[in-house]
C-alpha cells in the first residue's frame, strides 16, 4: 500500500520520467482499495474465512493481470521496434494504442471494483492523444526518440456556478495550447455528473433537461441578486462547521482518503476522470471540490495539484478549516496583490500559495491598438474628441445596476 504523505515517494516520482513509478504506486492504490472492499467486516481468522479472503485477492489480481497482459501485448509483439524508421514507430505505436483500449473492452468487472478503475486504468495509458498530432507511444515502448514522446496533459476541473470559472478554465486551456494536451471537465455539465444530480433527474422527468443544479445558483440567485440567501447559508456552514468540522464549511466536502473513508459519488465520478485520461497534471479554477480533488491525486500516483483562485477572496477556510493539506505537491494562487485577498488564503502556509494574477481570455492580453486603430473604434462607438468611455464588468450573469444612470 503506497498511499502516504512522505516526501520520499514524492521524490522517487519526481525522477520517474516513463512514469512507471507513477503508474505502480496508482496500481498498487487500487489493489489495496478493492481488496480492503472484498474484505467482510466480521471476518475472523478461522481457516474458512482464510480462504474466502485468498480467492477474492487471487480474483483481484488475476484481473488486473489479465489486463495487463493485454494493455502490453502489442508492445511484446514488435521486438525490433528500436531499428524501425520514426514515421514506422508512430504507425505501430497508434495501431497498438487502439487494439489496446479494444482488448480491454472484453471483460466482466469484479464486485469489488464496481466503478471499473482497473478498467480505466489501462485505458488511459493506452488511450490515443486528443491535441497532439504526435501519437503517444505506450510507456513500454517509449524508448524511441524523444519528438515521439507525446504532450503532457493537463485535466482542468471546472464548474458553471456564475461564468468567471469557465472563462477562467478557457483562458488556461488557451495559454497550454502547443505546450500541453488539456481536456476541461465541467463537473456540473458533465453527462457523468449529471447523472448523480437530482435536480436534473426530477427535471428530466417533467420533461426540462437543462434544469440542474446551477439553475438555482444562476437564474435565482445571480440573476434576482438573491445575495441574502447565499450569505445565510455559508453563515450556518461556517457555524456548524467550527464545532463538527475544525473550521470548515459543513456544506462541503471534507477530506477523504481511500479505502479508510466511504467513497462519495462525487469522488467516485472524479476518480474515473483522472484515471481515464491519465493526467500529468490536475488544475482547477473552483474551490468547493478541493478536498476530494487532493486525496485523488494524492491516491492517483501523486499527481501535482494547482488550483488557480478566481476571486479575490480565496475562500480557503472554507475548504481546510484550521488546517492546512499536508499533501506536498498541492498549490495555489493568489490573483490580486493585495493584502485583503492575501489574508483569505488562511490557512494554507507560505510555501503552498503564489502570486498568480487572474486567467483572462486572448482579448485582454492582445497587444494595445495603436493610436490610428484606437480613433477608429472611438468613431464606430460614435465617441467625439474628449468624449469619455466607462466599461462596467459585473459578472456573467449581470447586475441592476444604477452606474450608467448615475453616470
């Protein structure tokens, strides 16, 4: 069982370049999480129950071999891959990625892995790149030259509460273009989530499928400024939290680690995100999952974690309570140098948070119009000499506000 905070696993990952050390400590993770399932509480040490413990860890194992043994067997197939041309090694390496995934399509999953993580496991180490036009080259035959190697990726949890967090996951995605492969998973869009959210099933049922949970956060809330409500429930969370949940706000998810802790449908869905496509890196742009987000990738090889603030106010204590995470390949950023936003990152410790400033779309980095181009969008706006131009930025949703009156 590899599961642990030490620095010295993280040390061994930091040299692990084929990511095997990686790819054995996340096998190794879920090995021990089905086995601690397979496991009956009232099992006792009579030979019977010996028994019954062995055939469901020899179930478990055999399994995994067997998709192993087909996640590597195009790989064991072509020995003299090294003496083939580049373009020879790219045709092989897409082939064997698809007959790959195909393989481990033929299969029963087992009682105690009923969300198929060994599945997407292998799977995700065997899936064809999304972005890059350099096919990945499974890690057994990575070998070859290194303009083979494929992109590392990068997979962006985001939310649609309000639209700073999508345009902030869209800005990131834009910044990674030609470095890295990202893939941004909406988890409150996302047809898995989707499928846990009650509010969306109850509306399927009446026959409107864009009812989720945003709906009451985005047409209720934002857009009737419903701002009372809002403050009246982080208010009772921050109270209930200070006496249940060390600080925290109750309303989210605490910390939970695996096998130890029951697994939530949220981590559950997270977990198949991050194993299915296999990420180098996990960002997020919102705060309420953090918890979960962290012992994922802390469970999932140690995966770094930076989480990229959205708002001046960092919210931490919302998430962390009096604590901060002791996972050490965690960080956050703080988008305004200022101190008001700086004391909102208690009680995360110097070394866990930077100054990052705030993702922003292309338009607003673009470089500054020159003073002929400047006139001409001040007469299309039919601005006259002196004239002065207020922008009001309120959100994505939009405020009643009285500035342009008053103005």
């Amino acid at each position: 069982h590899t599961h642990t905070h030490t620095q010295g696993v993280c040390a061994v990952l930091e040299n692990d370049e084929d990511g095997s050390a990686r790819d054995a400590q996340t096998l190794a993770h879920l090995v021990h999480c089905a086995i601690a399932r397979s496991v009956p509480a009232t099992l006792g040490g009579l030979a019977e129950d010996q028994e019954v413990l062995l055939r469901r860890v020899s179930d478990i194992l055999l399994h995994v071999y067997f998709l192993s043994a087909h996640h590597d067997a195009p790989a064991q197939r072509s020995p003299s891959l090294g003496a083939m041309p580049a373009p020879g090694q790219a045709r092989l390496a897409r082939t064997a990625s698809t007959y790959s995934v195909a393989a481990l399509q033929d299969f029963t999953p087992l009682p105690e892995d009923p969300e198929s993580s060994f599945f997407l496991y292998f799977s995700g180490r065997g899936m064809p790149a999304e972005a890059s036009t350099t096919p990945p080259i499974p890690r057994s035959l990575s070998g070859g030259p290194a303009s083979l190697r494929r992109k590392p990726r990068v997979l962006l949890f985001t939310c649609s509460f309000g639209g700073g967090h999508k345009s902030a996951a869209n800005a990131i995605s834009g910044y990674l273009a030609g470095v890295a492969e990202t893939r941004i998973v909406d988890t409150s869009k996302d047809p898995k989530f989707l499928e846990r959210d009650l509010l969306h099933q109850a509306g399927k049922m009446f026959g409107n499928e864009s009812l989720d949970q945003t709906y009451l956060f985005n047409q209720l809330i934002l857009k009737r400024q419903l701002y009372t409500m809002m403050n009246f429930s982080e208010g009772l969370g921050r109270a209930i939290g200070k006496v249940t949940d060390d600080g925290r706000n109750s309303n989210l998810p605490g910390p939970n680690s695996s096998p130890e802790d029951v697994d939530s449908d949220l981590k559950k869905v997270l977990r198949g995100q991050i194993l299915g496509y296999n990420p180098d890196l996990v960002l997020t742009v919102y705060h309420m999952h953090l918890n979960v987000v962290i012992a994922l990738c802390e469970e999932c090889g140690s995966l770094p974690l930076l989480h990229v603030s959205t708002d001046m106010d960092i919210k931490a204590w919302e998430i962390f309570g009096r604590k901060a995470p002791v996972y050490p390949k965690f960080c956050a950023s703080v988008p305004f140098n200022i101190p008001v936003s700086w004391a909102t990152a208690a009680p995360l410790s110097p070394w866990q948070i930077f100054l990052g400033g705030y993702p922003v779309r292309p338009e607003f980095i673009r470089p500054l119009p020159s003073d002929e181009e400047l006139q001409a969008l001040r007469r299309s706006r039919g601005l006259v000499e002196g004239e002065h131009l207020v922008l009001i930025m309120t959100g994505g949703g939009g405020q009643d506000v009285a500035w342009p009156e008053l103005l």
